[in-house]
C-alpha cells in the first residue's frame, strides 16, 4: 500500500539507504526538512501550524540497535530504551510558543533533544543542523578521517588528570591569611570536643542512669515489693512452688513421666530465686544522689551543646572530630602537599605534551590527505576550480589537544581560500559536505544524512557522480536527498513524490512512496520540456534500469 498522508497527519517511513523526495516547485518538500530540523531541536516556528489548531506534534523513530553512543547517552540520562532499541524523538508545539519535549515518553529539554540530534542527524540545507558550519566539529572530522581517536583520547585522560591535581594545588594555595583563619578554626573545635572525652554509647548510660536516680524512692518501693512478691513470706511465688515441688516429686515416685514437669518446676524455682536474690541487691544498691543527678546532668547538656554544632549523635561527633584533624594535618602539611602536587603535575605535563605534540604531528600528515581527497571529490561534483584546505594553529592545551583546525575553501577560480562558515551558497556547502562524507566513509560516525539542495547550479555528468556518490553513501547511511534533478533520483532505493492538491478550500500536502511504474513517470516529468513524452518515459526507463552503468 502506498505511503500517503496529509499535511495534517504527515507520516512518513523512510527506507535504508538511499531515500530520494522530488516535487514540483512549493509542493511542500520543505514541510518533511523542517519537521526532522524542529525534532531534532532546532527553533520551532508557530506559523507552520495549521490555522485553527492550537497546536502541532512532531515525533520521529529511530532504530538505535547499532547506536551505542545513543544508548549510552540518554541511559546516563535516566531513558532506558525496549529491547527493540527504538528511541522516540516527541515534540508538542502551541501556539504561544510553548514546547515539550519527550524521549520515549520521558519529559526532557530542548537542549538534551537538539544534543541527541546531533549524534543522530547532519543536515544539509539552506538554513541547516549540519556539523561541517561548526568549526569546532573540523577537529573531529580530521581525527576520525585520520584513525588517531585513541591517540586523542589518550591526550584526553592526562588533560583530565592533570587538571584535577591542579584543582588540588589551588585549594592548598589559598592566602597565608585563609589557612591561619582555617587553622585556628579547626584547632578550636579539636579543644573543644576533646576536652568532652566523649565514648560511645555514653549517652544512651547516663540517660538510663538519670532515670534510676530522678525515681530512686518509686524503684526502691517496687523493688521490696518484689522481694516480698517472690521470697518474702508464706504465700510468696518461691514458698508456694517449693510446696508444688514436693506434691509433684511424691506423684514423680508413682508416674515416672512426671519426673521431666517436676525438672522444670525444679528449674524455674532457681531462676525465681536468682531474681529474688537480684531484686534484693538492687534495693540496697538504690540510693538518691542528688550531687550524682546534678553532675550527669551536666554532662547530658555538654553533649547537647555538642551536638547542635558537630553531628546528631555522640559517635557523629567523634566521626566528624577525625575529620577536623585531617583537615588539619593537610594545613600544617600543605608546603610538603604542594610540593608533591607540583611535581606531578609537572610529570604529567611532560606527558601531555610529549602525547600532543606525537598526535598534531598525525594531525599535518593526515590533513595534506584529506585536503587533496576533499579537493578531488569537489572536482567530480562540478567545483573544477574548488581549492579544500586543512588550516592547523598551535592554541593553548585542551582536551583535544594543542591544536585549532578549521576547513578552508575556495571554490571558484582566483578566489582566496575562506572558512566554510563564510559560504553561502546552500548548493556548495552541500556538495563540500558530500566530498567530505564520501572522504571519511567508515570512519563517519553519523548514521542520517539529509541533503537539500545538492543540485543546484549543476547538471548533466556531475549530476550522474552527485547520484553515484549519494547511493554509495546510503550504503554506510541511511540517506535523505532532496532533488529536482533526474539524474539524481534515478539512483534512489526509496522514491518518494511530494504533492499538494486543493480540497474544501484547503491546500494539502500529500507524500507518496512510487512503485516502479510511478517512478517511470516523476522522471520523465522531471525531464521536462527537452523532451516529448514518448521519449521522456523511454529514457526514464533507461536511467532506472542502468542505474549506475553510464
């Protein structure tokens, strides 16, 4: 069944390789562009909504089993994918410009859609998503072409290492000033819990201890009458099982299998009278002392005062008072610290600069290579005269190195080499981005090419090497290509026509995938007026059918 949906409920499921999309003139190819560059995080636009809608919903599904990189990214961010691996791009836009965004149904910012954009998508159009602007991406582009990654992020890790120790060292150089205020600080709070002499589980003994003494005369009255309860008389607990020990030893002599309840009976009796014996001592021991309360007191009030300043518990304070003194020990230490710091860091600075010297070295060799590479692909696309370049600076050290690269053109004759940024034909940054692309080949990371545009100004055999070029790349890719020119489309896996038709006063974009037939026809249309029909259909048949044996 064809695929065909209106402008209001676009729908469109793009095939691997490469997906070609051809139209007339304004019938709406730039709605599919602008929904992918608005799901990807790019500024949305309140016009495009249909009038008499509130809002708009841009969603697109992208299968991520290979993506590692994606997974690992919105995973550290809390999104799991299924075990399809399918992640969901979810874009709700109003009218008043309010947006929400969400990752397979988790809420997210714009921000973290636009960041997973960029490792999904490189757009290539005339207002653009594409990394080839960004000079900063230049570096990156060199270094995979090159195959120097590892080498990179081994100059990587000793950078972070590097900086982390002088974090350190400037935490211990603070003023002279800082570090006696720090000192005198941490010295008083040593006083001052040591002067405590503070134990574990002390608190929870002068507690118990404080309630015996407040209720000395209730615990002497119910300790007595225990005593009595237990031992004290004829009906005490002890007199009247002794005499039920007796009854049961004569019954034991005629049943002996009362011999085991006359054991317990026997057992029992011991117990009660060791808690008699003990009720009795505890009555004697029991004395109100009230210098004794007073004192524990006291000590309960230190404690107190000691917790509101250094931890909820007395084992809180003890923990934090051994940290105080290793904050301490670092201060009255800090010269010998710093010195060891200091010379760490030197070590490591030695290696950093001896990793970013070996890697920029890499860097010269391999961008004489791709500057001619780029240059030969510009030459085949129609840029005869186009000059590509690799500028490399020195800068100061960072993560990447010690080197600035930026992508310089010239792309017609007896014009100055430029940076890219400064083009602004939406057809050259297309055609430079594909000789770069077709130049990294596996090394490009990018799983979605889209290119807008890559045809104009150009025709006929160049034409022919652009679509040569765009099927080789789907073959690594999947490839979204944006064409008014035949030669092109006759290269796509997948051929999709955009029209728009006018119904009930209003104008709708349909989106169709042509069969073989159907292909036949947009390119002969495509041909044009140079053309009778007959013979347009006939050499649109030719073209699909020798697609890639000119």
């Amino acid at each position: 069944m064809k695929n065909v949906a209106l402008v209001d409920e676009l729908n469109v499921v793009f095939d691997n390789g490469l997906n070609i999309l051809t139209g007339e003139t304004g019938a709406g190819k730039s709605v599919i562009v602008g929904a992918i560059m608005q799901i990807l995080g790019e500024r949305a636009d309140t016009r495009t909504i249909r009038e008499g809608s509130k809002s708009a919903l841009i969603e697109g599904s992208f299968d991520c089993a290979d993506l590692s990189q994606v997974i690992e990214t919105v995973e550290q961010n809390g999104i799991y994918l299924d075990d399809e691996r399918v992640l969901v791009l979810r874009r709700e836009i109003s009218q008043d410009g309010r947006n929400k965004c969400y990752i397979n149904g988790h809420l997210t910012t714009l921000s973290f859609i636009k960041e997973i954009g960029d490792i999904l998508v490189d757009i290539h159009s005339q207002n653009d998503h594409q990394s080839l602007l960004k000079k900063g991406s230049h570096l990156d582009f060199l270094d995979r072409f090159g195959g120097i990654w590892p080498e990179r992020e081994k100059v990587l890790g000793l950078y972070l290492e590097m900086r982390k120790l002088e974090d350190e060292l400037e935490g211990l150089n603070q003023s002279e000033q800082e570090n006696e205020r720090m000192r005198e600080m941490y010295e008083f709070y040593l006083r001052e819990i040591d002067s405590a002499e503070l134990k574990p589980g002390e608190e929870d003994e002068l507690r118990n201890r404080k309630r015996v003494l407040a209720n000395a005369e209730k615990l002497h009255e119910l300790l007595t009458t225990l005593y009595d309860e237990l031992k004290g008389g004829e009906n005490s607990a002890i007199s009247l099982i002794q005499f039920a020990s007796r009854n049961l030893s004569e019954a034991s002599k005629i049943d002996t299998r009362l011999k085991e309840p006359l054991k317990l009976i026997e057992e029992g009796l011991v117990s009660i009278e060791e808690a008699a014996i003990s009720a009795r001592e505890s009555t004697d021991s029991i004395e109100f002392n009230a210098s004794e309360l007073e004192a524990i007191e006291g000590r309960l009030e230190l404690i107190f005062s000691l917790k509101r300043k250094y931890g909820n518990t007395v084992e809180e304070i003890i923990k934090y008072r051994d940290e105080v003194e290793k904050k301490l020990r670092r201060i009255e230490n800090s010269d010998e610290e710093a010195n060891r710091l200091r010379k760490k860091i030197d070590e490591l600075n030695g290696k950093l600069k001896v990793a970013s010297d070996s890697l920029s070295k890499k860097r010269k060799k391999h961008s004489s290579s791709l500057s001619r590479s780029v240059q030969k692909e510009l030459q085949q696309l129609g840029m005869q005269h186009g000059k590509f370049s690799v500028r490399i600076e020195k800068q100061e050290m960072s993560p990447k190195g010690a080197d600035d690269v930026e992508f310089l053109i010239s792309p017609n004759l007896g014009e100055k080499l430029k940076p890219l940024r400064e083009i602004a034909s939406s057809g050259e940054i297309s055609r430079i981005m594909l000789a770069i692309k077709t130049v990294l080949g596996e090394n490009d990371s990018t799983p979605v090419l889209i290119f807008d545009e890559i045809d104009v100004n150009i025709g006929g055999k160049t034409a022919v090497t652009v679509g040569e070029k765009l099927s080789h790349l789907g073959g690594r890719h999947q490839v979204i290509c944006i064409t008014h020119l035949p030669q092109v489309a006759r290269f796509a896996d997948a051929h999709f026509r955009v029209r728009k038709e006018a119904k009930d006063r209003r104008t709708l974009t349909y989106v169709e995938k042509l069969d073989k037939k159907e292909r036949v026809e947009e390119l002969a249309r495509m041909l044009g007026s140079s053309h009778d029909e007959k013979d347009s259909t006939r050499l649109a048949k030719t073209m699909i059918n020798n697609k890639g044996e000119d």
